[in-house]
C-alpha cells in the first residue's frame, strides 16, 4: 500500500502569523455588541467557478440573498488555514439559526490539493460540515481578487462584502461583524457573547514554546534533510535513517519517491 505524506510550511501569502488565546470551548460574555464601523467593498461575486460542492447542493450569490455570508479561503496543507477552523466551524454551528452561511472555498496551493477525493478525505478528517465550494481552478479566488490564505469574507444579507480579514487571528472582531450583521437582518436573541475555542493537532493556536518552523518534505522546497545522502528526485531510493538528528532537522528511513511536492512511501516499512 503507498502511503503519501505531506507537510508545508507559510509563504508571503500564507502570513500574517498571529497568537490566539485558547482557552475552554465556551462562550465569553458581554453586555453588549459594539457598532462596528463597515464600509461597502462591493457585491459578492458569484461561485459558479467552482467544479464541485461537498457539504451541499451548488450555492450561489442569487440563493444566498436574504443570508449573512462568510466565504472562508482556505486549502487542507496550510497551517494558518487550519489554525482558525476551530473558530469557523464554532460560527457556522453557533449562527446558523439566526442566518448564517459559511462556505469554505479551498483553493488549492499543491497540485494534489485539486483532487476531490482528497479534498473530501480532509474534510472527514476535520470534521468540516458546513458547504465547501471546490475552487480547483482559482475561479471564485479571482472572483474575489483574493492573494492570501486564509481570507475571510463577510457578506450581508443585501449580498454585499461588509468586511474582510486575511490571516489569523482577530477572531472577535470579525465574530462581532458576524454579529452586527445578522442583526441588521433582522436577528433576535443574540448576546454579544464570542466563542473561545480549545483545540489541538494541526488546529491548535501557535505557541510561543514551540519555535520549529514546518518541513517541506518535497524535493522542491525541502530543507534541513539529515538522512545519509541526497534526496532522489521522482524515482525510488532506498534511505537510511539519520544516524544523530539534531533539532529541527528531519530524515526518511526505508524505500521513498520523494517528487517536487511530496513523498510517497514505497511499502509498509518507511518512517520519517
């Protein structure tokens, strides 16, 4: 059986690196939602570029009207995509009888990030249930004129983008803009209150303790590769394990193809 594994770190585009307090999964209070000030960035663009929908029926901008709506641009191999899902995934459950729609739209970075399959694979693993919109081919990431991952998009429910923020954190602030826009749609019973989130794996919050940087394990961007030998280019070797592994640094043992974007195991023997 092979096996493919992947881990990558942030580029420019994935940045904006930022400390979430996590603390216990319950709501922290407040007397009241503060008014926050949103200007019109335009209408919300339509997702018929997509090429295929998990979690739903195709969605467009002309079925969400009447609905608060946050797009979340994300793909399954980024960390800071991952990081903020916690929070997603708590909105999406929190609102969604008061009228909010999330949609994940995952623009893929890596060529093996445009395959359905996988894609639905991540989603089982993540426990992700809320529509994902999948933008194999950058339609709705143009649509949108988006650059980063994560991105997020808030729309009201006129079908105008009311706010955005790219990269992690500011979690209240844009659960507030979530908050003050159900409201102007006509919601009752909300009480200011935001989520705070406990998470682990790939979702927990950044660490001010754990200063690694992540490994590209493909050939193309790969670095700090200990094991005896160069890494072999799309063809099978066989690698013998580090025989000292400093920090940081990381090695392959028993038969491997490493590609440009990920190295798949060529047995049941191979360790990392």
């Amino acid at each position: 059986m092979l096996t493919t594994i992947n881990t990558f770190a942030g580029d420019s585009r994935r940045g904006f690196l930022r400390t979430a307090a996590i603390t216990l999964a319950t709501a922290v209070p407040s007397t009241s939602t503060p008014h926050v000030g949103l200007a019109d960035e335009g209408s919300m663009p339509d997702l018929g570029g997509a090429i295929g929908w998990l979690n739903s029926a195709p969605l467009n901008a002309r079925s969400l009207r009447g609905k608060v709506v946050l797009v979340d641009f994300w793909t399954y191999t980024c960390i800071n995509s991952l990081r903020p899902l916690p929070y997603v995934k708590s909105w999406a459950a929190k609102y969604k009888e008061a009228g909010l729609v999330v949609i994940g739209a995952h623009t893929p970075e890596f060529s093996f990030e445009k395959e359905p399959t996988n894609v639905e694979n991540a989603l089982r693993d993540l426990k992700i249930t809320y529509p994902i919109a999948i933008d194999s081919n950058y339609r709705i990431w143009q649509a949108f004129n988006n650059e980063y991952w994560p991105a997020e998009y808030i729309i009201d429910a006129k079908g105008r983008i009311r706010y955005h923020h790219f990269g992690e954190g500011e979690y209240d602030e844009s659960e507030r803009v979530i908050q003050q826009l159900l409201k102007e749609n006509g919601a009752r019973g909300l009480d200011g209150s935001t989520v705070s989130v406990s998470a682990d794996g790939v979702e927990a919050a950044p660490s001010r303790d754990v200063g690694s940087p992540e490994t590209y394990v493909g050939y193309r961007r790969a670095e700090r590769f200990a094991s005896p030998g160069r890494l072999a280019h799309d063809s099978p070797k066989t690698y013998g394990p580090p025989p000292r592994l400093s920090l940081n640094r990381w090695g392959l043992s028993g038969s491997w193809n490493v590609g440009a974007e990920s190295a798949v195991v060529q047995g049941a023997s191979g360790a990392t």
